[in-house]
C-alpha cells in the first residue's frame, strides 16, 4: 500500500470508529448488520484494510449517514484558515476551498473519491469519482444499494454501469440517472485508461411512487 493509500486508509478507518461511536454502536453489532467478521471491520477501522466502494456504504449506511460523513468539513460558522492566511469564508456568506482541505479520500483499488463542495451540503451531495485501470466499486460483484437518487456525467474514460437488468456502457460526455435503490455496481474494464465522473446525488427529498425513496 503507497504512503498516500496507508494515509488515507487511516483517515478513513478514524473516521469511521468516530461515527460508530457517535452512533452508539459496537464494533460486533455493526460487523453482523453487514455480515462481515468483527476482525475484518476492527482492520478498516485501524487503516489496516480499505474498504471498497461498496463496503464503505454498507457500513456508513448503518449509521444512517450518507458517504460524505468521512470527510472533514469545515465549518462554515469558524472559517478555518486556508493556505496564504486565507480563511474558508473569505467573504461572509461564501464558502471556498483550497486542494487538499480533507475533501479527497482513496478506497479499496485505489478508486478515489473527491467531495467538490467546499462544506457538507444538506441533502445534496457532489464528487468526482477515479476508477484506476480494472478497478469497480466492489471486487466481489457486489451490487450497491442506498438510498437517493443519482445523476452520473462521465468525463474521462469509460465506465460500465451494471444492474440487475442489464447493463450501460458510457464514455466522455455521457450520462445516466436512477434511483439509488436499485442494485448497481460501476465498472472500469480498460486495462490502461483511467475513468473519472461527475456525481451529484440528492437525498432526504420525498418518496417516489411505489415507496422508492428519491436521495442518494
């Protein structure tokens, strides 16, 4: 594991013991809900093991918290200072962000997630995701299930999007929307090429007919 992975493996592993915390939760009780070893978890929490994708929202899910729980975020009532002396809030009312202000973590594969907004939104999310060179959101199949709604523009790359009915392949400039709830798994199949995509997902709005929840 690079020095950049061990690092943001430890990040995220803190991170996560920090909400399960928060959550009152036991490492064993959260270990059961998403049916892995207690000892598998206990080694995502120390930074020894990245979690995929998909691993990630399993358990992040079980806390009731959407992925970008895991980043810091600044808090936009006491402007933290940036690089140059210049703060988060450099005019009230207008938050900005500088590289490498926590909005960047790297999962199992490599896959890197990049939140693009200065702060934690409510109900909105928005990242750009990069899938290295026969990489997917979970190594085993896994399919990814959650709540929200999601809008996906691809901007580097092709990425093979997998559902249970079948699948969708898109290249540069392509896009695609569902709900999160349905089963779905992302794939980058290029031996040599990495992919990158624009991700914005909405969450806590209302239900759709039929009970789909609309929010990712």
């Amino acid at each position: 594991m690079s020095e950049q992975r061990a690092a943001s493996a430890e990040k995220i592993g803190a991170r996560l013991r920090q909400l399960r915390t928060e959550a009152g939760m036991s490492l064993r009780s959260v270990a059961e809900t998403i049916g892995i070893s207690s000892s598998a978890l206990s080694q995502i929490e120390k930074g020894v093991m990245q979690p995929s994708v998909n691993r990630l929202i399993e358990i992040v899910s079980v806390f009731g918290v959407p992925v970008s729980a895991i980043f810091d975020d600044n808090d936009v009532l006491r402007p933290v200072p940036l690089e140059g002396g210049q703060t988060t809030e450099p005019i009230p009312g207008i938050t900005v962000s500088s590289v490498g202000a926590g909005s960047e973590t790297v999962l199992g594969q490599g896959v890197v997630y990049k939140r693009l907004t200065p702060v934690r939104v409510e109900g909105v999310d928005l990242y750009e995701t990069v899938y290295p060179p026969l990489t997917s959101s979970s190594i085993d199949g896994a399919m990814l299930v959650h709540s929200g709604f999601d809008v996906g523009h691809v901007i580097s790359g092709t990425l093979r999007f997998e559902f249970t009915e079948g699948t969708v392949e898109l290249g540069p400039g392509g896009s695609l929307s569902f709900w999160a709830s349905r089963p779905h798994r992302v794939v980058n199949e290029s031996p040599d090429e990495p992919a990158t995509a624009i991700w914005l997902t909405l969450r806590n709005t209302p239900q759709a007919p039929g009970g789909a929840e609309f929010g990712h």
